[in-house]
C-alpha cells in the first residue's frame, strides 16, 4: 500500500497520523525490565516509569512474544489508550496510543444503547406487572360481585324465612285469641307456634354464627364436658312437633359413652344437631329421620340418617358450601345450615361428612377428636396440632419474635431463634430444620433474600414469610423468593398455623 | 512483577454490575450512577488464601452478551473467570453462561465462579432459587450486591482459592 503512494504523500501522511496518535513507546527487556521510552508522555498523562508499572500488572499472564493489540485499556488517572505489543528478539515495545477521542465518540453512543436498553426492560417488567394487577383487581371484582349477589339473595331468602315462620305465629295467636277455651284448638295453636319459633331460632343462630365468620372474629370454642341426653332432648323438644306434623318419624337415641365423657362447646354442638336436624325435615323428603348421639374414648359421633331422596353424587362435596342452597335437593334455604356444620365442628377439630346413595336416603355424620382432659380455648385446631420438628425462627423484633416463638412451640416445635437473615442462612444450612419461619422485612439482608439464599442453596425445609404488610406485590415477592407460604402481621394464630402445617405450596 | 500475581477476567452483559462490583472489592465503594465500561479496566489487589497470598488482576471487560474479538485478545493468559449476571434480568445469567463457554475456546477449563448481582433489588428477581441450585451443581454461584458488599469478598475469595498456585 505505501509502495504504491508517491514518496512525498507518504511522508506527509506519516507525519500527520504519527502527530495525531501522539504515541508513547516503552522498550521492555526480558522480566519486564523497562529498557527505554520514547514519544510523547503528556497525551496519556503518564511519566514512563508509571506507565511501565501499570502495563507490567496489565501484562500479567500473557505472553509477551505474541503480536497484541489491546484498545481501549483504561489507564490509572482514568486515561485510555490503545495499546500495541510489538515483540522484537529478546526485546518487546509496547505502544500506547491515545484513545481520548475515540472514547469521546464511542462512549455516548454505548451509554445511549445501553440505557435504553435497560429501560426498555425495566418497561416490560412494569408492564407484565400492570397486566398481572390489573387481573387480579378484575378478579377481586369478580368476586365482590358474587358476594354482593349471594347477599342479595341471601337477603331475599331470609325475608321469606322470617316472613312464613312469622306469619304464622299471627295467624295461630288470633286462633288463640279467637279458640278461647278450647283445648284441642290451644294445643293445634301452640305447636304450631313451637315449629315456627324454632325455625327462627335455627335461623338466627345460623345467621349469628356466618356474621361472626364473616367479619373474621376468632373462633374459641368454650370446652366442657358434654351432656349428651340434654342434647338428645333438646333435639327431641325442638322437632317431635314439627317432624309429627309433616307426618315424619322422628328416632332419636343417645347411647351411654363409653369412657370418658367427650368434650366440645354445647352450644355449637347443639347448633350441629339442629341444623343437621332441620336440614332433613326440610329437605330430605323423608319418612324417618335417625339422630344418634354417641361417644367413644372421649370422642363425639353425631349421624342424622334419612330415608329420603338422598343426595346426588356431584352434589355431596358442595353440599357443604355456603349458600349451596341443598345443592339441588329440595326447597331453597339460607344456603347456611350446612355449612355453619362443617365449619363448627373443624373448629373444633373435627368435620362434617355426608354419605348418600340418591334415592336411598343420607346420612350426614359429624366427629370430634378427644380432646387433652384440661382443654384451653383451643385457638388452634387439636387435630393439627403437635406436629413437631425443629424450627429456624428469625425476627429482627424481639417482642414479635417471642410471640412467633410461642406460637410455633404450641404447634409442638423445637425452636432456635435468631435476629438477623445471615444468621439464619447460616443456621438453616448448617443444621436443614424441618421449618423456617423467616420475617420478610428485617434491616440488612432482608427476610427474602434469606429465604432466596436457603433455596438457591437447596434448603428442602418449609419456608414461612412472615410479611409486614398485605398485598398481592409483598406476597408475591416472598413466593419468588422461594417462601411456601406468607403470613402478614398482625399474625392470626389460626392463619399461621395454617401456613406452618398445611398452607398451600405456591413456590415455583 | 509478583509470581503470584493472576489475571482474573469479569465477563458479563452489560449493565449487571461488573464496575460496580471491582470498585466494592478494590476500593470498598459504590456509585449508584450507570456509566458504561468502554474497553477494559484492570485494577488489583492481594487477597489471602489457604495457599498465601495471591495479587488478583482483575480485568473488568465492556459488558457483552458474546465474546468478539476484541474480548478474545482481553482475556488472553486469564488464569480465572468471574462471569456476572443480573438477578433482576433472567437473559443476563444466560449471557454469563455463554461467555464462558466462549471464553473455554481461548482459555481450556479455567476456574470460574458465577457472581448473581443486585441482591439488594431481591424483590425484583427474575433468576429463580431453583435455578441457581441447579448450576451450583457444576459452578460456584454466589448472589452479590456491590451495593452492600454482600457477597463480594467472598466470591472474590472463592475464586482467588480456587487458582492454579
């Protein structure tokens, strides 16, 4: 290419470049003994015997009698240089050219890109999580307009079920007023007025009950022995009338306990039989309805056996729902009965089954563990309870530590507490605890970041997050980084224990 | 020149915090301000090791999502890898993954460790834990941030243990 430029045209352009590259050469012997220096120094703003230091450390490793071209190296005082290694015999020169303007040009251009780039993935991410909110506020939508459709025809239900039973307490007081001394007359009157008000109590006890669910008050049941044949007459007084008037048998037989006596709350117990009762006088199309009441080693068995129409399979899991309405088995009701059962006796550690072959009858049967002879108010389900184990417990507060400590003792855990996240990642994975019980937000390396470490580090245990506040966005940010399940302060006794024995595995 | 010294090069895609994490191991500091890396920076320092102590000379290469040639003629004579992802940019990890794979072209099976940054920003991960429990099976994984120091010393130190004496 030179050859082929007339002489003087190439010694001009030489000088040219040769003035604008500005170079400095540093001559190195063998061991990177600096031998000389020539060029211009102020361009990379070095004197030689600095920038032969910087170049030895630069040259660490690599072979020095290989052609090399290096651009761009940033130099100490923030300089930058292209650096050319020119080997020769024993000798290498190493060329530093200065690359100010060329980063002048080069950088804004990156950093532009870069930028852009970075904020254009900042976007998508915002975006994605627009899109995820704004489902699950449509799906919260969705869900208060159910509710406020339940309500309204939960509404709608009760004024006909106040108004019947109601109307005919009137009717019958004017036969009373009007039968004066007759006795059958009396007789047919207050029976009637019996049935009537004892559908109202069911109905205000039923509503009572779902007010108190629904406003998310605990439940603590009052435990105390319970006097099965005063449950046994209860039934007997409440529905012989009603039961004879619709032309129906109804048996009740309590059976003699064996073993202790069985404890539970009488009045939710007693809210059980009637709604299990009531259930099948007004549903069942029966003939007969069974009700034992029994006992065995302290624990309770109820069973309200029908010979009616019976219950369709599909219908026999939601039948137990709220606002199920008798999941197609007769006359609409509050839709409340049944489940106010089932949600009685799992607060008290048991549960409510239905077993029916359509056509042949049901029987709706409920059972209550034994429970410990000096019950507490059993905040946490017995039958959940116990379940052992070690547990890792880190809070960086020491009063909601104690209280998460206590909690997790009562679930029958052994527990080693700590207050910060190094020191339970460090615990968790030295000692694998069946559970770790970690405060999301705590000063230094957060709860999450803990709980990432432990699972980036193959911790198999149970991971509970314990979050400051509620929301979708803290919750999700815990499930991400790798918690099972997230409790929010302030802790509900019973929504922890759910978390820690048996909350729903969300981790991906 | 010290015979312990080793060249140490961080590779990554841009924007995951190499810079940031040299100036939290060199100089124990931290600029919240991006500015992108043109070229190559090397800085050093010693770190002590079971073996004594070893000189790091670590080369902080531009940010690439691939090694080009200019990155090949970087990383010559590196004796390890630091290789750099982005916890809260999921494509970054698989960046780092390639680079080294790249990098084994020039350099043979040189020892690396896999440096997950911004674990201050956790709530904002893409990177799975399941994810990175799977490559600690092959690879030193170490989550960081250069904004806290957490982790960086001790990546750093794994990987200065873990070079030829």
């Amino acid at each position: 290419m030179s050859a082929a430029l007339p002489p003087l045209v190439y010694a001009y352009l030489r000088d040219v470049l040769f003035q604008a590259a500005s170079p400095l050469v540093l001559t190195f012997g063998p061991d990177f003994v600096l031998l000389g220096a020539a060029g211009d120094a102020t361009r990379v703003a070095l004197e030689p015997a600095a920038a032969a230091q910087a170049l030895r450390t630069l040259f660490v490793g690599m072979d020095v009698a290989e052609p090399t071209v290096l651009p761009f190296v940033e130099l100490p005082g923030a300089r930058h240089a292209h650096v050319h290694l020119v080997p020769d015999g024993a000798m290498f020169h190493l060329v530093l050219l200065d690359a100010s303007e060329d980063l002048a040009r080069l950088r804004p251009t990156q950093q532009r890109a870069h930028d852009a780039e970075i904020l254009g993935h900042e976007k998508s991410r915002a975006l994605r999580r627009l899109k995820q909110a704004r489902a699950e506020l449509e799906s919260q939508r969705q869900v208060l307009v159910e509710t406020n459709t339940l309500k309204d025809a939960l509404i709608a239900t009760l004024s006909h079920e106040f108004r019947s039973p109601l109307t005919a307490v009137f009717g019958y007081v004017r036969l009373l007023e009007s039968a004066g001394e007759q006795a059958q007359g009396r007789q047919l009157a207050l029976r009637a007025i019996r049935r009537a008000a004892t559908h109202l109590l069911a109905l205000s006890d039923n509503l009572l009950e779902w007010a108190r669910d629904a406003a998310g008050a605990d439940a603590v049941a009052d435990y105390a022995p319970l006097d099965l044949n005063r449950l046994g007459a209860d039934v007997r007084e409440l529905f012989t009338g009603s039961a004879a008037d619709s032309g129906i048998v109804l048996d009740v037989a309590v059976e003699k306990p064996s073993g202790e006596a069985p404890l539970g709350d009488t009045l939710w117990v007693r809210q059980i039989l009637i709604n299990l009762v009531g259930n099948a006088l007004r549903h069942a199309a029966a003939s007969r309805i069974m009700v034992r009441i029994g006992a065995d080693g302290g624990k309770l068995h109820l069973a309200v056996t029908d010979d009616g129409k019976g219950v369709a399979l599909d219908a026999q899991e939601r039948i137990f729902d709220e606002f199920n309405n008798g999941a197609g088995r007769g006359p609409r009701g509050t839709g409340l009965g049944l489940a106010i059962v089932r949600r009685l006796a799992r607060q008290m550690g048991g549960d409510a089954l239905v077993e029916s072959t359509p056509g042949h009858g049901a029987c709706f049967s409920v059972s209550l563990p034994a429970l410990p002879a000096a019950p507490s108010t059993a905040v946490v389900p017995a039958a959940r309870a116990l379940r052992g184990g070690r547990a890792l417990l880190a809070d960086d507060d020491p009063a909601q530590r104690e209280l998460l400590r206590m909690l997790l003792q009562d679930l029958g855990y052994a527990v080693y507490a700590v207050g910060n996240a190094n020191d339970a990642v460090a615990y968790a994975l030295a000692h694998a605890p069946d559970l770790a019980v970690i405060d999301a937000r705590m000063p230094g390396l957060s709860g999450n970041t803990a709980a990432f470490r432990l699972r980036s580090q193959g911790f198999q245990g149970r991971v509970v997050a314990v979050a400051a506040q509620p929301g979708a966005a803290a919750r999700d940010a815990a499930l991400a980084a790798g918690a099972d399940a997230v409790c929010t302060r302030p802790v509900d006794s019973i929504a922890f224990a759910d978390a820690v024995l048996a909350g729903a595995s969300s981790r991906t | 020149m010290s015979e312990i010294a080793r060249k140490v090069c961080l590779l990554g895609d841009f924007g995951v915090g190499k810079t940031s994490l040299v100036a939290r191991f060199v100089r124990n500091t931290f600029s919240d301000k991006y500015l992108t890396t043109v070229g190559v920076k090397v800085d050093s320092r010693e770190v002590a090791t079971a073996a004594g102590a070893r000189k790091l000379v670590v080369w902080d290469i531009a940010g690439k999502s691939a090694l080009d040639s200019v990155s090949q003629s970087y990383i010559r004579g590196a004796s390890g890898l630091i290789l750099v992802a982005d916890g809260t940019r999921e494509p970054t990890l698989r960046a780092a993954l390639y680079l080294q794979m790249q990098a084994r072209t020039t350099l043979g099976d040189v020892p690396a460790v896999l440096l997950v940054n911004k674990l201050d920003r956790i709530d904002e991960w893409e990177i799975k834990p399941a994810t990175l429990a799977e490559l600690r099976k092959t690879l030193p994984v170490y989550e960081t941030s250069a904004r806290s120091g957490d982790g960086v010393e001790k990546a750093f130190a794994a990987l200065a243990g873990d070079l030829p004496a």
